[in-house]
C-alpha cells in the first residue's frame, strides 16, 4: 500500500528477515529495480547472501548509533568478479 504514493525515499527494516536465500534474493531483486525508478532505498540487513550484496550501492555500519564505516561498494549493477577481471 505504501508504494502507491510512489515515495522517492523507502526505508526497509530487515526485509528478508526468515526467508530462504531464493526468496531472499527475488525480494532484493525487486527491491533493487525500484532504485531505477529514482527512489532512494535505506534498508537494515543481516548476513546477506554474496548475489544480495552485490546489488547494493553503499555500506553504512553502526556502532552505537554513530556511523563506523560508510564507503559506496561495487559500480552500480556491478559485482566484484567485474572488477577484478
């Protein structure tokens, strides 16, 4: 119901919290194609798998409330193997 007012920014708390990596990995994938439609997508999220990753942006980690390390990741749509090669 939310995305109906097409917000340009959506914050995601633990979204894929309790499913398996093949469901995790098709929600990330949909939450991942509604950054091309110019929104901004703040997300909290545990262990993700290594497909999950890449497709995010920036990594912000927090130590007690404060920002520890923030760096943007891979290129856009990019992941490591791309790179490296």
């Amino acid at each position: 119901m939310e995305l109906v007012a097409n917000p340009s920014l959506i914050f995601m708390d633990e979204p894929t919290t309790g499913m398996d990596s093949v469901t995790a990995t098709k929600i990330m994938t949909i939450v991942r194609n509604l950054t091309k439609r110019e929104r901004t997508i703040i997300l909290t999220i545990h262990q993700p798998n290594a497909e999950i990753f890449k497709m995010m942006d920036q990594l912000m980690i927090l130590v007690l409330g404060r920002v520890a390390y923030f760096v943007p990741l891979f290129p856009p749509l990019i992941g490591p193997r791309e790179i490296c090669s």
